[in-house]
C-alpha cells in the first residue's frame, strides 16, 4: 500500500466529502501523520494491569486491554467487562503513544505509562484501585 491509498483509506472511513477532507489532506501537520501511519499500524498498544484492588470490574494483575494504533479498543481480545472508570485516564496515555507513533518516533519513548482508575480505594473513600502500564508492542 502506498501513501496515496492510505490517505483514501482514511478518507473514507471518516465518511468525508472530497471537499470536507481537502482541509485535512493539505494539512502540512496531517503529512507527517500520513508518512508514519502505515509504520504506526504495524503496532498494538497494550494496558497491563500492574495492580488491582477491589475492582467492581473484576480486573486483576497480569490482565490486557489491547487497542490498534489508533486508539481503538479491540473488544475480541479483551476481557468481557471493561471499566468505564479506568478508560478516561486510559485515554491519556493512549493518546502520547498515538502522537508519538504519527510523529515516526518510537512510541515507547512515553515516559510516564502507568494510570489508573478514578476510584481511590477504601481507605480514601473508595472501593477499589487498579493501575496499569501501556506499552507498544508489534503485532503478533
């Protein structure tokens, strides 16, 4: 695939007019993302729970939440429940590793890749915690 196709590709999975996605195409930004997209999508990135305490969701240790290159959640390789509560912060991270990817750079370079859920565990007033680590991994 070359970048042209690519750039169709993308195009038309956003459902845009040819007129509404010439802003993004001339986009000198956008460029960049288009050189490295097809490197980026070479990668998965992954959210292992680290630790887990009290989850109402059931996740615990060594558990994997596993997104493409673009940030979405790949639900047939994840658990069967999956906590709204870890997702904004989740977020976060996924969106360093996704810059760093379009920006050709190794995505792993994320120095800070832990987060966790919003709840703050019972003995600060919560139920439980879980923390996870995001990595990038090429795909299987």
């Amino acid at each position: 695939m070359d970048k042209s196709q690519l750039i169709e590709i993308i195009k038309n999975r956003l459902g845009l007019q040819e007129q509404e996605f010439k802003v993004i195409r001339d986009n000198p930004r956008f460029q960049r993302m288009f050189e490295n997209a097809l490197t980026a999508s070479r990668y998965r990135l992954v959210a292992e729970v680290v630790e887990s305490k009290g989850c109402h969701s059931g996740h615990v240790v060594g558990q994997k939440l596993f997104f493409d290159s673009s940030g979405n959640l790949l639900t047939k390789e994840c658990p069967e429940r999956v906590c709204a509560f870890l997702m904004p912060n989740l977020t976060v991270l996924i969106n360093a590793f996704f810059e760093n990817l379009m920006n050709g750079r190794d995505p792993n370079e994320v120095i800070f890749n832990r987060t966790g859920c919003f709840d703050v565990g019972p003995t600060l007033g919560g139920w439980g915690h879980v923390v996870v680590e995001m990595r990038a991994e090429r795909k299987p």
